[in-house]
C-alpha cells in the first residue's frame, strides 16, 4: 500500500500513534512544560500553528507526565493551521490525532464525538488516523473488559476504518485469544490484504493456521494446515528478515512436517538473530532429529528448566543417551534418581516408554498420585505386561491414540521383548510421524539411534 | 508596447528640450563664449571618480514677436576609461523643421593642458527620421571630439534658433542642471556630478512667466529688468551624480528641474489643435463611403458602429508617419488617408471621428502624453502631447469611451493600458479638457494547468494563460513582430518546468481585433521512480513570466526609490485531475503573504474526484524608499526559495475494490457463487459486514458444495457476531476440505 509509506514519509513519529499502537513511551523523563513561545499570537500563519501543534502533540506523546495542558494547546494550534488550511492531509492527520488523544485522555470517552471528527478527514488520511472505536478498545483492555466486549470494540474499529491494516491485525489476535481460529484467519487476511509486505500479518495468519493444525492432531487436513502455517511463517520470516520469532517458527513448523534441513536452516537464521529460548529450543530440535545430538546436547545445555518445562525432558534424553553409549551401574542409578524428580504426571511418558527398559530400578507408578485417566492407565499396564496386545489396540478411540498405542506395541514388541534385537524397530520407527511431536515421537527417534535395552534389562 | 506616434525623443532628453532644433553649422563668427576658459578649467578640484560636468551654462532669450534662440555650453572632465568611452560621441537631437541648430565650437584640453579642437571630419549632420514607417523631420549633431582621455576636458557649445513657432503664443522650456548622456552601449544614460550650473532667461518685460521648480531646483530665480526687458537667472552648485537605474521614479521627483511658460491655460492648446482638425472632421464623400462599406446590423448600437470602425480602420490603414515638411502637428484629410491606405495618429484619429459623426456618434480627438514622453506636471503649458486618440463621451448608450487605432492588429478598443494615468486633453474647441486617463482595466494574466496521468505514469500538463490589459498587449505585440518567436516561445515557457520531455506552445488569437491572445502549451513529463506522480504549483511559475522576480537589483546597489507604477494581478488555476482508483491529496501547502507590497492568496477545493489549487498574486504600484525596497527585495527572495504546493496521487482503495469486483463482474458475469463469493469479500474488506451477508448466502445456496462459500459464509457471520452460524459454516468448510 504505497499510499501509506509515502504519506508516512511526510509524516513525524508522532504517526506511531496514528497506526493504532500506544503512544511511544518516553527513554526519559520529559518535563518539559508550557512556555510563552508555545502560545502563537492570533493571525500567525498556518504553517507555523501546524510546526507549534505537532511540537506540542510530540512533546506530550514523548513524556510520561501528565501534560493534559501541553495536549490542549496542541489541538488548538493544529485546528487553527486546519481552519487555515482544511485540505492538507498532513495537517488533518495530526490535528484530527491530537483531537482524539485529548478525548481519549477524559474520564468518559465520547466514540461518537471523535467519530464525527474521523468523518471528515479525507479518506486517504484516515487509514493513518487513530480509529475511534480503537480507542474504546484500548481503554476497555486497559480496564480489562472481557474478550467478547474487546472483540465488539475492534470489530466496530474495522467498520469505522477497514482500510487500516492495524484494526485487522488486532481483530485477528483477539479472535486467536478467544480461540476462534477461522475468524482470526480471515482478519489477518484482510490485514495481510492491504499491507502485504508486513511481516507480522503473515505470522499472525500462520500462528492461526498452526493452532488449528495442532487442534486437528492427527486428523487428514492437519498436514495441510501446517503446511500453511509453514509457508505463512516462512513469508513473515522473509520480509521481517530481523525477526529471529518468525524464523524460529517457521523451523518448527518445518519439523513438525518432518523437512528437516529447512528446520535447521530457519533455526540457525532464529539463533543468530536472538538467542532466545524459543530459537534455541528449535535449534535444539533440529539437531536432535538429524541425529546430532552430541551438538544437540550442547545447545540444551543454554535452555533453562525455569523457562520451559520440557528441558527436563530432553535432559532425561541426553542422560538416556549417556548410558546407552557408556553403562555404568553409578550412571544407571542417576537417571533412576534423575527420573524420580520428574514430576511423573508430567513425565508419565517416560515412565511409559522407560517402564519396559529397565528390568528393576524404575520406581513405581503411584497410580493415586499421577491421575492417570483411562488411555494413560491402559498403555501402562500394557507396558508392564498386565494388558494383552489385542484389548490395547482394539481400545484406541482417537487417531492420535492409535498412532500412540502402535508405537508402544513396538517399543515393546520389537525392543523389549526377550527375542527383540530391536532391528525391525531402527527401521520403521526412525522417523516418525512428527506432525504431532509429541514426547512418543522424540523418544521413537532417540530409541531407533540407540540401543534399545540396558544391561540387565 | 505603444505604437509610436511621436517625434522620436529620449524620454530624459525631453528635459533639456523638446522643442528647439536648428540647422547644423559651426557658427561662421565666434560666438560669445558662456564659460571659464578651459585652461582655467583645469584648475577645479576633481570631485568624481569617473565624470564630472564643471559648467552647464544655459543662456535663452525670447524676443518680442515670440522668435527665440538659446545657447547651451557645457564642459565634462573624463576621469576614468569608462567615461571615456560614454563621452566619445556626442549626439544632439532636433527638428530641421522648426529650429536651426549652429555648433558655436567644441574642444578638448588634456590633463598636461595640450588644447585641440573638433576636426570637421569627425562632425556630422544627419537625418534621423523616426524608424521603420516614420518619416519626420528628426535630425541629430552628432561628433566626436579628439583626446577623450582620463584627465582630459571636453567642452561645446552650440545655439539654437527658432525657425517656425508651432503654437504662436506659446513659449515653454525645461531644464535641468545635467547633461545626459547615453552609455556607449546605447543600454543607458548618465548624469554626472555638475559643479556650476547656470540658467539665464532674458523675456520682454511685458511677458508673464509661470514657471515651477522641482526636487531642490531654486525657485525663485535672481530677477532683474532692464532694457525693457526681464532677466531670470538661476544657479546652483555641486549637484550630485544621478546614476541610471531599472524603475527610477519621475524624473522631477528627484532631479532638480525647472518647468517655465508664457501659459498656464490648456484652452490654448485646445484651441490649437481644434484649429488642426476641425475642418477635417467632415463627412465628406470618401468618408461617406467608408461608412457605407461598414458591415452594421440592421439597428445598430453605439458600441457596434465603434468596433466597425476601429476594424474598418485596422484592416484598411496601415500605420505610418509622414510628416516630411509639415511639422508634424497637423493630420491629413481623411480623404487623403483613404486614398494611401496609411497614417499616423492624427491621420487615424481624424478619419475615425469622421466616421463616427458620420454614424451619428459625439466623438473627439483627444491628445495624450505616453510615458516615452513623460507625466508632466501640467501647472504650466507645454506640448508634452505625443499622441492622438479617439474620444467618445459617454451617452445614454454608453460609457466613455476610448479608442486606438494606431496599434497593429490590437485588441480592441486598442488602448495600452500604459496610458492609465496619463495627462490626457480632449480637443473639443471649446476649451478643451485637460484630464488624466482613466484605469482601462486590470493588467492580469491567469495561468490554468491541468494535469492529468498518462497510461504510462509519466504526466500531462496542459497549459493556458489568459492575458488582459498591457500583459496581452506586451505578449500579441512580441508575438505577431518577432522572426523567431516558436524559439522564443518556448524558451519563454520553459521557465514553468525544468524537467519536461517535450513541449508543444502556440499563441492563440494574436490577430484577433476581438478576442484577447492566449498561450496554448502542452507538457509532458517521463514516468518517475514512483509510479505514482506528486504535482507541485508555485505562484512564483507565472511570476517568472510576469515579472521581474529574476533580476531585481540588488538593495545594496540601489540608489534611487523603487518605482513600478503598473499594478499587476496574477491568478493560477491548478487543476489535478484524479485517476480512477486513485484520489489527489494535499500534502504540502503554503501560508498566504500579506504586505503593502504584494498580497498572495490561496484557494483549495477537491471536487469530482480532482483538486483545484487556485493561487491570487496582486500588487500594487509601487513607490519605495530604499529601506522599503529592501524589504520588498527579500520578500521576493523568500517567494523564490520557498517550498511548493504538493498534490499526491494515492491509492482510494474502496474505489479500487470496487473497480476490482467489476472486473470480475465483466470476466464471470454477476449472477453466479464466484462472483457472489467476492463480491462478500470486498464488502468485507469494505467494512460493510452487514452488506456482505446477502451475497454471502447467495453464494452458498447456489454452490452448497463450494467449501469457500462456506468460509466466506462463516467470516461475514463471524464479523455480524453470528457466533454460532458462523462455527458451524466453518465446519462445513472444514469438512469440505476448503483451506484459505
């Protein structure tokens, strides 16, 4: 939308305000105050009231005093170089900003007032103008209004002004909030529609498409819908190229479609941009699944437990991997005692997977403690061998708990059991579905690249 | 530009004389010497750098029967090469035909005292006539003196005698203290620093003389009576150098000047010239017969028979003055007129009243004094007049009106709107009426640009510039003289833009008695970076067509006041037409400008889909101290450097929707689900949620199977809180496998 950049060319930064975000929050404190110079004498010519009332709007908008006064002496100047001047755009935008911050600023907000004043601003200008219903958006968010008043607000903001990609943008995120996928999908549509080359609308778009893949786990369309996800948050990566956010999820929904050198191209991208968690986590994601995982032990080492609950997880990994490539009775008896501080309803997988490879040593379950329910209880026992092969396969309600249930069969059919060698699981287990990624699917990967018993198993 | 209709004067020369000429000779007998010797000359202290004149000795005498003579001396040290250079030929203008003119001598001495005088070789008479179509009996002295140099004295005398006396019972002179000379490239003139000055007038005693004094002239002269007759003598001494400048003010304003006259009543000269014209203001046959040919309408009305004959006479009279042995003050017959098919003012002026009267229309000639000749101050009589018009006085028909003829091919009625505020006398025989000529209308010109878009992105602007007053009269006049006017026309128009592919210009009307000229151009401009033009509009565009805004003096140069007499209204009318899917904007404008010397106003307006900039430059005749100049010369500075008006074509996204959905329209027709599908997004996109749920369930119910219709279905409901119509349209969509 080139009109926008280039009316945001002639504009100050004071127009951060005017793209419906909050007013820039100030570096330092500014007291500075009303002087006699900032009074023009009645007469002077407009563009001199417009240079007074856009210092005077800056000077407010940078200070986090309450400069009520400095903001009514910009809106009279700026009405002054508008009455002067009512077609320049320019003067408009600002006068008509510094209107509605000065109504926004009053206990009770008049929407219909400052509605009146968007009315005649001159269409091209009130795509850069604050939307009046935003502004009851903000304030009720602020007051911490329920979502569905906050979508009303916005919803209203996209009538008054739908040309603003911002009020769309918003829409999205607050219909993302309230878990309406499709909807939000098409408000960062719209969004995305009339800015295309901002980086956020396409993530926001692909965030939506993401969480719908996850809530359609291991149903036909979720491929598609990641796939989505992945080209929206690869778009949002290439035009936000400082964004280190959009490349680490966009390397993370390339994992989740199993293109792993992608995911490890868009996670070196994340990492080198910021060494956030979020990057480091699909960094570290990336190696574990092309079998790095001496560099992938590496880079777990940076991710704290504190930050994200599965880094105990993927420690509990690195340990098993530890001992699988060098057993010691010592090494065997930390990971027991590793695994005995896992919260085990949390870690119940663990005790799932793990349960069948050691022989003796695993804790026991507190059944009472953990609240398994009925998926979780069965896939135990039969993992310990008190359930039979046919009533557990037969009891998978879900397409995502048949996939489970298979992988357990052949944890321990085809690495547990006495006549396993754990050959036939290396093949067909190697590289799971990992649409999911769930705990199933990493361990399936670490347990294919590693031996699948202990000693003493 | 005025047509010439005078006797061909140097409009400062005047102020020596106006009247006097004589016959060249050098006189046979030494005339009586009115000045120092040169050798005692040589003594006076030097007070210029450059020149200096040491006398200016006029001595006149009138005598009794109203023959006069008048001998002039004057003595200039040379002090630098300039000035010698200005002072290498000197050139004395006059009329054989009334005046004789002796050269008493003329001489040089040098620094070291070496004396030489004028070498008959280096001295000519000639006749000077008056240009092209001019025949009069203008003659000039003019010679060159031996060893002009830095340090050298020149010195010449010379006397005039009158031959024939135009006007019998009048006597007029003016001086001034200066001898002025033109520059040696003939682009200016000087009036150097004098240290003695000296008029001597002796008149009988019984002649009254008015006369009046000017910028620090004495006024009151040293009188003496003796030998029955008056003697005047004024004097002055170290007077300063006057030096030549651009929009000097009247020259008795500031240079001190002596009118003097045996009248102060203009019936005189009413009567005068009455007794010139009268007898041929006749309808005589061949008159009769011009007015026969004119093309009338059955009734016609006063303002009807004025237009036919102003075109009667600019179709069928050429402009020429011959006046070879007449003087040059009385008209032909009309007959004769006719016969020749030319004349010059008075010829002109004559025939058209002739005319007139003959359809039944009061009109007069009246005499007028045109700026080459001056503003005369009219306390005293002199014959400043240098050209003739017509004058109809204003009737139950109409107001009064004036006419002339003598411009080629000029918009009627013909009058310069120089003459505004020219002394002005309506011959009528009965006194006469000695007036100034009225305003005759603005001097304005309208400068319209319009541009528009081309397909390619580059850009169109067409331009038209109305003229009125002495701006259509200047440009028709250029226009229809010049050899190479498409050149200089275009050289003319491409101060408007500086950036321009190819330019196209004509001059519309020129020869039209009755439509004003205008200029027709067409620029066009290659595309920009930005596909997407901004158009700017400046007042200072049609200031540098107008006016002097590029080559004002500096202040620090300026020694006169500022005088700019004409007023002159500039208007801009800038249209930017909008494209479709596109909406000018205004995104930089400037303040107005309010001071006593020009006034600058805007306008604004966006309308149909264009915006209009409209742009009121006025200014005021202008008189200005030199503090005030200043001032006024900033002020132009700041309009040239100030910023310009900024029109932005930008993106009117609704509109661009809407073009959008047509076009879909066009291509699938309007009565099916895909068109109905988009037809709900960009009502959607619109904001017009409400608008968007009809086509949205049009869309459906016509393709129940189309997963997108679903979707569209769901968002329209989504944003029209239809909560739960909308999830369910989004399952139906998911089922349908419909991935946005």
């Amino acid at each position: 939308m080139p009109h926008s950049r280039l009316l945001t060319l002639a504009l100050s930064t004071v127009l951060l305000s005017a793209c419906n975000t909050t007013p820039t929050q100030p570096n330092s404190s500014t007291t500075v105050r009303v002087s006699p110079s900032d009074i023009l004498p009645e007469g002077s010519p407009a563009s001199l009231y417009y240079a007074k009332g856009n210092e005077l709007y800056e000077r407010w908008a940078a200070s986090d005093e309450d400069l009520g006064f400095t903001l009514m002496l910009a809106s009279m100047q700026l009405s002054n170089a508008v009455a002067q001047q009512p077609d320049n755009v320019l003067y408009q935008l600002t006068d008509y900003n510094a209107y509605a911050s000065l109504m926004s600023s009053q206990d009770e907000y008049d929407e219909g007032a400052v509605l009146e004043r968007f009315n005649t601003l001159h269409p091209i200008v009130q795509t850069e103008a604050i939307t009046p219903a935003f502004i009851s958006f903000s304030r009720a968010r602020y007051a911490e209004a329920p979502l569905s008043e906050l979508i009303e607000h916005m919803l209203r903001a996209t009538e008054q002004n739908p040309f603003n990609p911002q009020n769309w943008y918003f829409l999205a995120e607050l219909y993302g909030e309230a878990e309406m996928r499709w909807l939000a999908i098409g408000a960062a549509d719209v969004a995305h529609t009339l800015l295309p080359d901002h980086g956020a609308y396409s993530y926001e778009k692909g965030w939506n498409f993401y969480e719908l893949a996850l809530d359609n786990a291991c149903r036909s369309q979720q491929r598609a819908l990641l796939t989505r996800a992945s080209s929206l948050f690869a778009e949002a990566a290439l035009k936000d190229q400082q964004n280190g956010y959009f490349f680490a999820h966009s390397s993370d929904t390339y994992l989740r479609l199993g293109l792993v050198p992608l995911a490890a191209a868009q996670a070196q991208r994340a990492v080198a941009l910021e060494r956030s968690p979020t990057a480091l986590s699909t960094q570290f994601g990336a190696l574990f699944y092309q079998s790095r995982f001496d560099e992938a032990w590496v880079v777990l080492k940076q991710l704290s437990p504190q930050e994200d609950s599965s880094v105990l997880h993927y420690q509990l990994m690195e340990s098993w991997h530890a001992l699988s490539q060098n057993y010691s009775v010592a090494a065997h008896q930390q990971l027991l005692s590793d695994m005995a501080a896992v919260d085990q309803h949390e870690g119940i997988h663990f005790y799932r997977v793990l349960q069948p490879l050691f022989a003796r040593g695993l804790p026991a379950l507190d059944q009472k403690s953990v609240e398994l329910d009925q998926e979780d209880w069965e896939i135990t026992e039969y993992l310990a061998g008190r359930e039979k092969r046919q009533d557990f396969i037969e009891l998978a309600s879900s397409g995502c708990e048949k996939e489970r249930r298979q992988f357990y069969l052949a944890v321990r059919e085809e690495l547990v059991s006495p006549a396993a060698d754990g050959q036939h699981f290396r093949e067909h287990h190697n590289k799971p579905n990992q649409e999911r990624l769930l705990w199933e699917a990493y361990w399936s990967h670490l347990l294919s690249h590693t031996s699948g018993k202990l000693p003493g198993a | 530009m005025l047509p010439r209709c005078t006797l061909p004067l140097s409009h400062l020369l005047l102020l020596v004389s106006t009247l006097l000429v004589s016959a060249l000779s050098i006189a046979d007998t030494p005339a009586e010497r009115l000045a120092p010797t040169l050798d005692e000359q040589l003594k006076i202290k030097v007070r210029s750098d450059d020149a200096e004149t040491l006398y200016s000795i006029t001595k006149g005498e009138l005598k009794a029967d109203g023959q006069w003579q008048r001998s002039v001396y004057i003595s200039i040290r040379v002090n630098d090469v300039a000035s010698a250079r200005d002072y290498g030929r000197i050139a004395i203008p006059y009329n054989h035909y009334y005046s004789d003119l002796t050269l008493d001598f003329a001489n040089t001495i040098t620094a070291a005292g070496k004396k030489t005088s004028l070498a008959d070789d280096a001295m000519q008479q000639r006749v000077t006539g008056g240009g092209q179509d001019f025949y009069s009996d203008s003659s000039e002295l003019v010679f060159s003196l031996p060893d002009i140099s830095p340090g050298s004295i020149l010195e010449f005398q010379y006397t005039r005698s009158s031959k024939i006396l135009p006007m019998a019972s009048l006597y007029a002179d003016r001086s001034t203290p200066y001898w002025f000379q033109s520059s040696v490239g003939g682009d200016g003139w000087r009036a150097d620093y004098v240290h003695h000055y000296e008029y001597a007038l002796t008149v009988p005693a019984d002649t009254e003389l008015a006369m009046e004094a000017f910028a620090g002239f004495p006024d009151s002269p040293k009188v003496t009576s003796r030998d029955n007759a008056k003697h005047y003598t004024w004097s002055m001494e170290h007077i300063p150098q006057v030096k030549s400048e651009g929009w000097m003010p009247l020259a008795r304003t500031f240079i001190p000047t002596l009118h003097y006259s045996t009248l102060t009543d203009w019936s005189a000269v009413d009567a005068w010239t009455w007794g010139n014209v009268a007898d041929k203001l006749a309808d005589s046959d061949a008159v009769k017969k011009a007015v026969r040919s004119l093309e009338l309408p059955a009734k016609p009305t006063r303002d009807d028979k004025l237009r036919a004959v102003y075109g009667y006479l600019q179709n069928n009279v050429r402009y020429v003055f011959a006046h070879l042995g007449r003087g040059g003050y009385e008209p032909h017959f009309p007959d004769e007129v006719l016969d020749v098919s030319y004349g010059d003012c008075k010829d002109q002026t004559v025939l058209a009243v002739a005319m007139l009267r003959a359809l039944g229309v009061e009109a007069y000639p009246a005499l007028i004094e045109t700026p080459r000749a001056g503003n005369s101050d009219t306390r005293t009589v002199s014959l400043i007049f240098d050209h003739m018009i017509v004058h109809a006085p204003a009737e139950r028909e109409g107001q009064i009106a004036w006419l002339d003829t003598t411009g080629d091919r000029s918009l009627f009625p013909g009058m310069s709107n120089y003459l505004a505020g020219q002394n002005t006398l309506i011959v009528n025989g009965r006194g006469g009426e000695l007036t100034r000529m009225p305003e005759l209308g603005a001097n304005a010109a309208t400068l319209n640009i319009d541009y528009h878009t081309r397909e390619d992105g580059g850009s169109i602007a067409e331009v038209r510039i109305d003229m009125q007053g002495s701006v259509e009269q200047n440009v028709r006049n250029w226009w229809i003289h010049s050899t190479d006017r498409d050149n200089a026309l275009q050289q003319y128009l491409s101060t408007l833009f500086n950036n321009y592919e190819s330019l196209t210009a004509d001059v519309v009307n020129s020869e039209n008695l009755w439509q004003p000229a205008y200029l027709n151009a067409r620029f066009e401009f290659a595309p920009d970076e930005d596909p997407i033009p901004t158009y700017g509009a400046s007042i200072t565009q049609i200031m540098r067509l107008f006016t002097s805004i590029g080559n004002l003096p500096l202040p620090e140069t300026r020694k006169s006041r500022f005088y700019d007499i004409y007023p002159l209204e500039l208007d801009m009318q800038v249209r930017v037409h909008g494209q479709e899917g596109y909406l000018p904007a205004l995104i930089h404008s400037l303040d107005p400008h309010e001071s006593p010397y020009l006034s600058i106003r805007y306008n604004t307006e966006a309308k149909d889909g264009d915006f209009l900039i409209q742009a009121h430059y006025r200014k005021p005749a202008l008189d200005l101290s030199l503090e005030q100049y200043r001032s006024y010369y900033e002020l132009i500075q700041t309009l040239n450097n100030e910023n310009v008006w900024l029109v932005k074509l930008l993106d009117d996204q609704a509109q661009q929707l809407d073009q959008k959905l047509a076009l879909t329209g066009h291509k699938i027709g309007t009565q099916n689900a895909e068109y109905f599908i988009a037809q709900a997004r960009t009502l959607i996109e619109k904001g017009q949620f409400s608008e968007a749920l009809e086509p949205a369930r049009k869309a459906v119910s016509m393709q129940e199977g189309s997963g997108e219709a679903w979707y569209v279905l769901g968002m329209v409901q989504g944003f029209n809180a239809l909560v739960e119509e909308s999830t369910r349209s989004f399952e139906v969509a998911e089922q349908l496998g419909y991935i946005p």
